[in-house]
C-alpha cells in the first residue's frame, strides 16, 4: 500500500511536471491570435452540447436540465470573453514632462493554475479557463477529482478550436497532491481557485509564501429574506429552487430563509407542502426536479447536519430529513429535500455550509432584524429580498454585505458579463466573470518614452 502511494505520489509528479513545462515552453506570444480563436470554441460546445450535457449528468447526478444550464454558461462565457479579447483596454494619459507620453497596456501574467470544484464541472473552468487564454496566459487545469470528465471535454474542445498544444494542460488528480502541487509550484504566477473556505485558506497560504496572485470563491451561507408585504408564492418558489436546485450544492444555494413573523406561518406551510412534492430521482430521467448529491461522504456530512439540527440545534424538522434507500435509490446517493422550521439564527445549521438538499426557516420581527440575521455569518456571497416596497429593497440592499443581491428572485445563479464573487470568507475580494476577471488575469504595464529631440 504504502508502495503504491509512492508509486502514485511519483507518477503524479510527473504529469504535473510535463503539464507546468508544456505550458511554459508556449510563449505567450505565440498564442496572440488565441483572443480570436475562442468565438470557434463556442460553435464546438453548441455542437456538443446534449453529448457533454449526458456526460455530465452521468459524471455527476445534476438533473439533465441543471446540466445543460452549466455547458451553456460555458458557451456563454465562451462568446463573452472572446468578444472581450478585442477590448482589453489600457488607457493613455498625460505625463508630467513636455515630450513624454504615458498610456497602460495589459500584458498576460503568464502561467496559471486552474483549480476547480465539481459542483458546476464545465462552468466554473470555463469561467477561469477563457478569460485566462484570452487575457494570453497559458494554464494548467485541474479538475475536481469527482469530475474529471466534463473539464475534459471542455479541454479536447478548446484542443479541436485549435488552441496550440501546450497552451491548455489539463492534471487530473486529488487535491492534497495535485492541487498542492499546483499552488506550492514556483512557475505558476497566479492560482485561481474555486472550492471550499478551508481548502482555500490553505491555497491562499501556499501562494503567500511564494508570492503568487490567488483568487479565491468558497463557501456560502445565503439568506433570502421574506417580508410581511411579499407575494408568498413567488417567494416560496424562489426559496425552493434556491435550496434545492442541484440538490443544494451550490455556493448560492438558499439554505437560510429569513421570514418575517406576520407571514411566518403561511410561508412554512407553502413551502413545506411544495417541498415534499418534488421529485426526487435520476438525473437523466427528465421528470426529476431534484438529483442525487454527489458521493457517500456528501451523504454522511449532510445527514450528520441533519441530526444536528434536530438534536443539537433543537429544530423542528418540517418534512424530509432521511436518506432515500429503496427501489432504485438503493444505487445512489439520495437524500430527502429537507426543511427546518423554527431555527434560531446562531445555531450550526443556520450558520455552516451543508452543501446539500437542506434549508433552514428562521422568523424576523422586522427588516432590520431580518438584515442582521442575513449578515451574522461568516461567509458573504449571495442575499436576496421579497417585497413590493422598492425602499425596503435598497435599504436590505445597501446594509447586507454580499457581492450578490437579488429583489423578487433567489440568491442562485450568475450571468458571464456580471461580476460574481463574495466578501468576508466567500472571498479575497477578486471577482470571475465580467471585465472585472481581465484584471486578476492581465498585468498592467506602463510603457513611457522620452522623446529627447
Ligand atoms: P469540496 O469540499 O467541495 O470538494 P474542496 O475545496 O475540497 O471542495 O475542493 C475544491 C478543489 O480543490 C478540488 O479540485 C480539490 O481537488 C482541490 N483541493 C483540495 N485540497 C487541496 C489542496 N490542499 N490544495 C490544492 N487544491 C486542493
């Protein structure tokens, strides 16, 4: 055993050896005409699309609709960010001295690292993946262990667009080897980062010590809030999908919903009845409205949270709560769409990610109390409201510290030309998607001449 781990520690080294100096040897400069090659990437995905879509949905439980959201982000992205190559502005200024001209250029970092969750396995690499080639940086990419699959066929497509071998190297491998391999590598310039706060606390050490940029997305704890004057069915449905789509594996998952009290009651009982309608089953079969979660420690993490919030916590458990075993729930990894009422704010499953198909309903006495509640976590990416005072909107607007807030609408979901990122223990403060990610991935140069005559 322990000769097989060495054996494997090895090879390992290896491949991500031959990945950092495959894309080293690619100069950057060779690769200029990338910023273009990117919109020929987007008509290989569209192809591909219902092909990548199974695959992902077989790789990964997320329901086939779910699925083929994800590739088409990456077609999104993809058109986006290529329509972004022919804009990577700099600017010109005046200087300070007669004959002296001053402007700013973008320049690539260079070499990156890619390292990606298997939540949205063709989404989240695209969003890391396009801006980099198109900012001209080479990469080295490496997927959730879970996932390799749908990063793959991201990869053989962006090898089919013609981007130059070398440019884009994909390790596949567990993240204490490979992804260590990758932050701690002294070639790689900057480490891009998507996954949970922990493992990102330690991929943000490793870069410290070696000076590396890193950008990091983690984890989320979001709240919508429900006002006493909100169309209740909306909410509920809002607050439904929010918390169970993908099986609450999301980062902007829902998992806190924060009522006010006058409305408390009626909104538990919609959203109760609502949950334990939904279909919970294959993936690939389309009347699922909920899939699997993704493997047996999922499973033991979210049940244990689920025993914590009946005992510990001392919740009420609405309705779900068990593992599904019977029937063909026997071959995956089902677990009961779940709602806690009556949850006290500070308690564990109020606070922590549980990553799963779980949300907690806490009642507010007012807006104020219902914002404060929204804030008191330790993460801040996504926050939502239902009302129909616009004044309440931008009041919980400005008072909740999260990148993302939504009015009328769940706290999940993400568009590619809309910075995405959180704040407090969601992030380092960078941002993906927009233009706002051509900054983490470009330098700024400032080129002056002096022109003596
Ligand atoms: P999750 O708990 O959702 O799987 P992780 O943060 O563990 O999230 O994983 C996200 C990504 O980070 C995966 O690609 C994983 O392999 C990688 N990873 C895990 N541990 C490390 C580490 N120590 N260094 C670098 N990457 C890691």
């Amino acid at each position: 055993m322990v000769q097989a781990k060495k054996a494997l520690a090895k090879k390992t080294k290896t491949r991500k050896a031959r990945a950092v100096s495959s894309a080293r040897s690619n100069d950057y400069q060779n690769f200029i005409g990338g910023r273009w090659v990117s919109s020929r990437l987007g008509e290989i995905l569209i192809r591909d699309k219902e092909k990548y879509t199974a695959d992902m949905t077989r790789e990964m439980g997320k329901v086939l609709k779910e699925a083929g959201g994800d590739v088409q982000e990456a077609i999104d992205c993809t058109y986006y960010t290529a329509g972004e190559g022919r804009r990577l502005h700099g600017f010109t200024t005046p200087a300070e001295m007669p004959n002296k001209f001053a402007m700013c250029v973008r320049q690539p970092v260079g070499l990156c690292g890619l390292i990606t969750p298997w939540n949205f396995p063709m989404a989240i690499p695209s969003w890391k993946l396009i801006p980099a080639l198109v900012c001209g940086n080479t990469v080295v990419i490496k997927p959730a262990e879970a996932t390799p699959l749908s990063t793959y066929n991201l990869v053989r497509a962006c090898e089919e667009a013609g981007i130059p071998p070398g440019v884009v190297n994909l390790v596949t491998g567990y993240g204490e080897t490979v992804g260590a391999g990758i932050t701690n590598h002294p070639a790689l310039r900057l480490v891009s980062f998507t996954g949970s706060t922990d493992t990102g606390r330690v991929v943000a050490s490793a870069c410290a010590e070696r000076n590396a940029i890193c950008s990091l997305e983690m984890g989320g704890k979001n709240a919508i809030i429900v006002m006493d004057d909100a169309d209740i069915d909306n909410a509920v449905e809002g607050a439904v999908w929010g918390a169970f789509g993908t099986s609450g594996q999301r980062c902007t998952a829902s998992s806190r919903l924060v009522v006010h009290k006058k409305v408390y009651k009626q909104f538990a009982k919609k959203l109760v009845e609502r949950t334990r309608a939904l279909r919970v089953g294959n993936g690939a079969d389309p009347k699922t409205e909920v899939g699997p979660v993704i493997n047996e420690d999922a499973v033991h993490k979210i049940m244990s949270y689920i025993d914590i919030g009946e005992h510990e916590d001392a919740a009420t458990l609405a309705c779900g709560g068990q593992r599904l075993t019977k029937g063909d729930y026997a071959h995956g990894y089902f677990i009961e769409p779940t709602v806690f009422t009556d949850v006290a704010p500070h308690t564990r499953i109020a606070q922590e990610e549980i990553f799963g198909p779980v949300t907690s309903v806490i009642p507010a006495n007012s807006l104020d109390e219902a914002i404060e509640i929204t804030n008191g976590v330790r993460y801040g990416l996504s926050a939502a409201i239902y009302t129909q005072d616009v004044n309440r909107a931008f009041h919980a607007m400005e008072e909740t510290y999260t990148g993302i807030f939504y009015v009328n609408s769940s706290t999940i979901g993400a568009e590619v030309h809309l910075p995405f990122g959180g704040t407090k223990g969601t992030g380092n403060g960078h941002r993906e998607a927009g233009t706002q990610v051509l900054d983490m991935l470009s330098d700024l140069m400032i080129p002056i001449s002096i022109d003596s005559i």
